[in-house]
C-alpha cells in the first residue's frame, strides 16, 4: 500500500504531520509531496505557465512552490510516484458545504480523482477557544482511514471528511455521519476601514441544513460525504 499524501497548509503543517503519522500506523507506505508554503483557498488552480520548484526534503519527501493540485499532478506525472491512494490535510479548518470549491485540500482529492486514484479530503474543524490535539486527532484518522479505505469507492469519486473539534476530555473517535454538503451558502460580511474591506463573517454562524456536512460536524461527529466530480 502506498500512499500519496499532501495539502494546502504548507509542508510543515502539524495537520500534515498528523496524517503521515497516521498512514505509519497503519503499516502504509507513503510519499509527501506538498506546497513549500500554505496555499489556503485556493481551489484547483494549476500553474501551467511558470517552473515549479520542487526541493527534496528527505527521503520520499518534496516540497513544491505550487499548489495542491499542482502537488499531485506532479508527483503522478514528473515524479513517477504510483499511489495506491491520495490523501490531503488534515488541513487546519473545515471544509463543509460552500468551502468544498473553495479548498485546495480538496483540490488535490479530485485532482487524484480525475485520474481514476482513490482519494480522501481531511479537513479539522477549528474552534477558536480549543487547542488542537493533534496526537488525538492523528489516532482518530488512523481508525477513519482504515474504516473508510474499506468502503467502496466508485471511479470518479472522492470522500470529503471533516473531524469536529471536541474538548480534551473527549479521547474516543466520534461518530462517523454519512451526509452531504450544505447547500445554504456561507454567511457573508465586511468591515469598512480607511485600508478597504476586511471579511468579518463568523464561520461559527453558517446555516446548519439538516442532513448536511456542516450540520453533522458541528454536532461533534465526524461528517464524511463522498463525493462526485
């Protein structure tokens, strides 16, 4: 088994690291090809027009001065890496409804998927006033990994999975819902100042549509929705 892993925080990432640790538990082999810096929001865009530095790190180990799905397609088709499985994140933030677009994490996931690779998005939810276990969160993917690897996962499909974010005293995996991405877009605001408009909407207060991604993560369970390309 051999792993394909990136994301859109930058290689140095704890989420990354986290996700590595995970894949090592699991007995998987893996290679971490990943921007050299974040690349957030950026969805799928691609450089087709400028070099790409890629700087090995370490043995099976590149940092890329491009996006996440320029991470993938370079790893498939310049640095001849055959996954068996592409995994992105765990990105410091979720990815639910609207943000799916939005998500270079993502991006990566349907990039592997556009060429026949099975493939997962791992996104943590953030609340502000909760440190991030991610020792914790690392045992909680290795569990979804091995759960969710086992499903089926028909071609031209890609799982999004969103782990919520709980409070220290809460060790157990959280329950796993199936659902599917909030269809209410996200809550839009801006602040005025001398400098232009600053965004200000609050993450928190998006709508929460009943069966949907957003509303299972923000009742603690672990959403996980696959999806179409």
């Amino acid at each position: 088994m051999h792993v394909l892993i990136t994301n859109d925080d930058g290689i140095n990432a704890p989420g990354l690291q986290a996700l590595a640790d995970a894949v090592k538990q699991l007995g998987w082999q893996s290679t971490v090809v990943a921007p050299a810096f974040e690349q957030s929001q950026c969805g799928h865009r691609v450089t087709t027009h400028q070099h790409l530095k890629v700087e090995p790190q370490g043995t099976q180990r590149y940092a890329v001065h491009g996006t996440p799905a320029d991470c993938v397609r370079l790893a498939l088709f310049a640095l001849h890496v055959k996954p068996n499985l592409v995994l992105s994140g765990i990105n410091a933030g979720g990815n639910l409804g609207q943000d799916i677009v939005i998500s270079g994490t993502v991006a990566a996931a349907r990039e592997a998927a556009y060429h026949g690779i099975p493939a997962m998005a791992l996104s943590h939810y953030m609340i502000r006033e909760l440190q991030v276990d991610w020792p914790r969160t690392s045992r909680w993917v290795t569990d979804i990994l091995a759960e969710t690897h086992a499903q089926e996962q028909p071609h031209g499909s890609f799982w999004n999975i969103n782990l919520p974010h709980l409070p220290a005293t809460n060790a157990a995996l959280p329950r796993r819902v199936r659902s599917t991405p909030a269809r209410s877009p996200l809550n839009v605001a801006y602040i005025q100042s001398e400098h232009g408009y600053a965004y200000s909407a609050s993450y928190a207060s998006r709508p929460r549509d009943p069966g949907s991604d957003v509303a299972a993560c923000f009742d603690g369970n672990v959403a996980v929705s696959l999806l179409s390309l």
